[in-house]
C-alpha cells in the first residue's frame, strides 16, 4: 500500500489498530491467508483487504466463521462482519454501470486497482470505477455510489458515453450504462488505503496508461474509452432527456420490485429502451 496524503496515512493506521488481535475472547477467528489468530469477526472483516488485497485467494480455503469454501474473500466481505459494511443485496434485475471520471483541472483519469480476489489471474488488476446497480437504484445513482466506494472520490455525473444491452431477445436483458463523470472536488486525493472494494485508485494520463498492457486490466475499457474521450472521438450525450429519464425510473421499479416474472421485466426495459434508440445517435450504442 501506498498513501498519497497524510490523511490516508492516519486512516490506514487507524486500521491496523482495530486489527490487532484480542486475548481472552472465546470466539475468535484465524485469518485464512497469513494465519494470524485472536480477531474478531470484525476485525477479520477489517484485516483481510488491508493486509491481503493483492494477494491470490486459494480456492477451497474455507471460510473461518461457516466453513463455506468458494471462494473466501468475497463470501466473507457479502456474509460476515459487520453489515453495515457488506454489499447490498443483489439486484433481481441485472444492470451495470461504468464510469469514466476526468479530473477538469488536468485532463487526468480515474483508474481503480481491483483486489486480487475478483481479478482473473490472482493479481489486482486495472479498471473503470463499475458494478451492478443495487435494489431501488437508478444508473447515475449507482455509478456514483460505486466511484465514491472503489475510487474515494465524490463524483457528478456529466454525460453519457455509451449505452449496450445484451440478451435483448431473452427474458433477462441486462443493459449497462458508461458514463462521463468530474470530481465534485478536482484536489481530492483518490482513495489509496485497500479494503474489500479496491485496493485504490490513482488519477492517469493516457499516455501514461500506454506504458500497461492489456494483461494489467480487469476489461479494455479505460484503453479503449480514455484515450477517444481525451481526443473527442467519444462525446458525451445529454442525461436531460426524456427517454434517459424514463431508463431511470424504469430501472428503479425493476431492481426494487421482485413480484414481476422475468417477461415482465424484459417486456418494460425493451419498451423503454426503444425510445433510446429513438433519442440518440446510433453510434452511443455501439461503443
């Protein structure tokens, strides 16, 4: 882990703090990477992505409340410790979105380290700030939500970038939304002390990101998006139409409402999302 401000410094060891074992408890855990004994629940919660977010979670190693084995990492941080610090519940409406953050005073991006642990390879590798869209929520809430967790960053969201949906011939599309984005404040460091959601973030210039290759990213966004939103070869589209903000109270009712069948839910996005295509140039659905 590196700090970039003297803040994060005074968190991180904050944290490292609240991890240290405790005696003289009758239920305590061990840690499954480096065996450290005498945590607590949460204190196990708080220590495994400060101490092993880079590091490749060995499959089948159980879980050290409930014995569960797929996967440690991310079982524990959605099912133990303390729950106002879990992932929301899934969504039963599969939505995502991605966002592409430009600091205004630089021309610099937001580019996000993903833990090890949901990283193909068992390395942390690079990304947008992105995730699912939670129970209730609406597209722009949710790349809000999820830059603020995995970035540390408060962000208004400025544009639309692109806009795809899959399976539009099944019962469970899933669209998913990229949009353009500003710092609310551009000298607010991104965050840099790991915990479940990253392991941090950094702000990039594109010729910078030119140096990786593509095995270092978690998906080809940033290369593919960062460089054409730098040159004006990608121009964000207008969020004040009426056709996106039928998308957002649409997708609000679907990921909240668990009574509609699966046709039901298809039925209403596939309604909706023709009067996006009616609204904006083709070209945002190709991206």
């Amino acid at each position: 882990m590196v700090a970039n401000c003297v803040e994060a410094v005074h968190d991180a060891l904050e944290r490292v703090e609240r991890c240290r074992p405790v005696s003289g408890l009758r239920e305590t855990c061990r840690c499954p990477e480096c065996g450290l004994s005498g945590l607590t629940e949460d204190q196990l919660h708080l220590h495994g992505p400060l101490y092993h977010s880079h590091h490749d979670a060995r499959l089948g190693t159980p879980c050290p409340i409930c014995d569960q084995r797929d996967g440690w990492p991310l079982h524990f941080h959605n099912s133990h410790g303390p729950p106002a610090d879990r992932e929301a519940p899934r969504s039963v409406f599969p939505a995502f979105a991605l966002v592409v953050v430009r600091n205004p005073d630089d021309g610099r991006f937001l580019l996000v380290n993903e833990p090890a642990s949901i990283c193909h390879g068992g390395v942390p590798l690079y990304w947008l700030p992105a995730g699912r869209v939670d129970p209730g929520e609406g597209f722009q809430a949710a790349g809000i939500r999820e830059t603020r967790e995995e970035g540390g960053l408060n962000v208004t969201i400025t544009g639309i970038l692109s806009l795809s949906l899959s399976g539009a011939n099944t019962s469970r599309p899933c669209p998913r939304i990229t949009f353009l984005a500003e710092p609310t404040d551009p000298s607010q460091p991104p965050k840099s002390v790991p915990d479940w959601e990253s392991t941090g973030a950094m702000w990039v210039t594109t010729a910078a990101l030119a140096t990786l290759n593509r095995e270092h990213f978690r998906a080809a966004d940033p290369i593919r998006l960062f460089p054409a939103v730098e040159t004006g070869r990608l121009m964000p589209q207008s969020l004040d139409t009426a056709a996106f903000q039928a998308l957002e109270r649409c997708m609000e009712r679907l990921t909240g409402n668990s009574r509609l069948s699966h046709a039901e839910r298809a039925s209403e996005l596939l309604a909706v999302w023709r009067g996006l295509e009616a609204e904006y140039p083709a070209a945002i659905f190709k991206n």
